[in-house]
C-alpha cells in the first residue's frame, strides 16, 4: 500500500507507469481469485485503493495545469 505523500512525490510519468503497474497487478490479482489461488482477498482492495490514489493525483495536477 502506498501513501498518498509517496505518490504526490512521483513525477507525471512515473504516476503514469505506476498506474499501469497497478492495473496489471489487479488483473492478476483477480485472476488468482478466480481460480482460487489467492491467499489474501483483501489485496484486491489494496490495489484498488492504490489505483485510486494515483488517478486522483494525476487528475489534480491537471486540474492545477489548466489553472
């Protein structure tokens, strides 16, 4: 799990790759969930979260670099 002061300390396009990163991971995630492999069901959550931390972070610099 990353912290949102970790996040907002990346450039745009480490958040961008990072994201990607992040999507992969889900889908492998979901993917082990649904073949009953996953250990942790709560890892899934995890990384959604994280998802959704970056897009907020990117979206908010888009947001500034309009304004």
């Amino acid at each position: 799990m990353m912290k949102t002061k970790e996040i907002r300390a990346l450039n745009a396009q480490q958040l961008t790759d990072k994201l990607t990163e992040l999507k992969k991971d889900l889908f492998h995630l979901r993917l082990q969930h649904a073949t009953n492999q996953l250990d942790n069901p709560n890892k899934i959550v995890e990384v959604k979260r994280d998802i959704a931390r970056v897009m907020t972070v990117l979206r908010e610099r888009e947001l500034a670099a309009k304004s």
